[in-house]
C-alpha cells in the first residue's frame, strides 16, 4: 500500500513538473493579449480601409499601394483591406464611421469634410498650389502635419495627404479665358461652402450638384459647366457633352488618409511608425501616376475632338477670389498660417 501511494505521488509530481511551464507560459500569453496592451504583442494585425472611387482611380491607387507598404514592413503582422467605390458609405458617412470607431482607416475628400472641419479648407484655396513641385515640398513638411493635427479633435489621426489631381474648367457652350466668361453660367460644385464662395467670386452661378447627376445635367442643360480634374472627365465621360475643357489648375483634389484615433493610441510605437512611414512614402507615387494620367489623358481627350486650352493669365482669377483667401485665413489662425508657407514656397 504505502509502495503504491509513494509512485502515486512521484507520477503527481511529474505531472506538476511538466505542466508548470506550460501554464507559466499561458498565463504569459493572456498577459501579451489583455485589451489596450500595445499592437506588437498582439500577433497580426487587421484593419478596413474605405474610400469612394473607383479602383483604378489615382487615390484608390495610392490606398492600395499604402496597404502593401505596411504589409511588407512588418513582414506580413499588418494587414490592410481596402473598400473602394462607396462600398462602405459615402465620403461623410466614411468620416462618422471612422469618428466612431467602427471603421479603422479611410481616404476622405477634404471637400465633403469641409463643413464639419474647416482647416482642410486650406488645402483647396484657389491657386494656392501652381504646381507640382511646390505641392510635393508642402505635403512633405511639418506644415502640413501642424495644420491636419486640428483634425484630432474629431477623433482620428491624420496620415498623409493623397490626390485625384488639378481641377480644370469644364464647358458646354465656349472655353473660358478670362473670369467673365464665367459669369451668369450655372456652374456645378461640390457640395461644400469654399467651392460656393470661389465660384460666386468668380461670377458664376455656383450649383452644388452629386457627383453621379454631373452627366445628366450637362446633358439635360440644367448646368452649363463644371470644375474636374481630367481622369474624373474621362472615366464619367463629361466630354460627350461638355466639349471644352480650360486647364485652369484652380486647385487640386486632395484626400486626407486618417484613422481613428483610439485604435491609432492602441497601437505600439513600432506599428505608428511603420504604418506614418508608409502612408509618407506613398505621397510622391501618387503625384508621379497623376501626372502620367494627366498627359495620357489630355491625349485622348483631343482625339475624341475636345478642345482643351490653357487660361492665357491666372492674375484676374488670383484677384478675383482675395476675398475668399480673407474670409478663411480668417476662420482659423492655423489656415492662415499654412497659406503663408505654401505661398513662401516656390
């Protein structure tokens, strides 16, 4: 009997000696996992980005290459989805998603967000930006990052700056070459106060207008023109209808890549700095394919007979509209700030 129990406990005693590590090691691992702990102890990684274009569109383009660069630098732990073509919501309902939380990440028009956070009005000031030298050194500066820091404020985190590219003039009647060969014209815009007061400056008629009825207006002459850039003038083919488009360059088309700022605060040092350094890098591709969009398309567009001419002098257009540049360096100290850097910038 006592033979019996005496192997009894030796076996117990094994089985201790065996399992102790084995628990140690899982009671490590439900320490490495408790919510909040930093991103690099939590194995991968997943996370949804959304956005509104289409998927050969240049910002869609900029999205995916932005997921690959995060991938690859941390060796696969990271993984991006990306939702383009309004599959998860339009531009404002992306924002609210990401606001709350119930989106990670997404590429947002600074024009829908206009309303709702005036500083990114300043990225779409009329000829703030001449070309793409000078916007490539802006998107690349502190300055930039100072003035999209007033987005935190909403609950998300800024990253980096894409674009669909410059805006052109586009018309249904004759070129425009000088300010009153806008004015009268029913001009449709965006649906946000600055392309409001840009336009009326300029003495058109502005028509806030969705983006999917822009055919069927031209078409139907409910509008007599519009402002695009030139990948959105063929891939909606405006040209059917409107057959003269002026490369007036009045601003560009920029969207703010963001995600929420929890889930940004939940991540370790090691993950921000993969995932700002990627989001930077990113910046130049985007302008590089615009550019080669640019002049691919203006190609095209002459073979199908569009005319497309350049405004012979930007000045009146510049003079026109200093009341615009007033009215909202004025909403903001950080606008007027970043304008005056932009504008130092050659």
């Amino acid at each position: 009997m006592h033979k019996k129990l005496k192997t009894a406990w030796l076996i117990i005693g094994i089985a201790v000696f065996t399992l102790l590590p084995l628990l140690a090691g899982c009671s490590k691992k439900a320490e490495e996992n408790k919510p909040g702990e930093p991103s690099a102890k939590q194995g991968t990684i997943n996370m949804r980005l959304a956005n509104v274009v289409q998927p050969t569109h240049p910002m869609n383009v900029a999205a995916e290459k932005f997921a690959k660069k995060v991938e690859a630098k941390s060796n696969g732990r990271i993984k991006i989805t990306i939702y383009p073509a309004r599959q998860l919501g339009d531009d404002r309902q992306l924002f609210e998603q990401v606001q709350q939380g119930s989106l990670d990440m997404a590429e947002i028009s600074a024009a829908p967000i206009g309303g709702t956070s005036p500083i990114v009005s300043a990225l779409q000031l009329p000829w703030l930006f001449t070309n793409w030298d000078q916007y490539l050194k802006v998107m690349k500066s502190d300055a930039v990052d100072k003035l999209l820091k007033g987005l935190e404020k909403n609950n998300v985190k800024p990253l980096a700056v894409y674009n669909a590219g410059f805006r052109h003039f586009v018309t249904v009647a004759k070129p425009v070459e000088k300010p009153d060969d806008l004015k009268g014209l029913k001009f449709r815009v965006a649906e946000t106060p600055l392309h409001v007061d840009i336009f009326k400056a300029l003495g058109a008629s502005p028509t806030p207008m969705a983006y999917g009825e822009i055919y069927s207006g031209l078409q139907n002459k409910v509008i007599d023109g519009l402002e695009m850039d030139l990948s959105a003038i063929q891939m909606e083919k405006h040209y059917e209808v409107a057959k003269y488009v002026t490369l007036s360059r009045h601003f560009t088309w920029p969207a703010v890549l963001m995600i929420n700022l929890n889930r940004w605060n939940s991540l370790s040092p090691e993950d921000k700095k993969i995932i700002e350094e990627a989001a930077k890098e990113v910046i130049e591709e985007n302008v590089k394919d615009i550019q080669e969009i640019e002049q691919r398309v203006i190609a095209e567009l002459r073979s199908k007979g569009v005319s497309i001419s350049e405004l012979s002098s930007v000045e009146p257009f510049i003079q026109a509209t200093k009341g615009v540049y007033d009215k909202y360096m004025a909403q903001d100290p950080a606008i007027a700030e970043f304008v005056k850097y932009v504008q130092s910038i050659k």
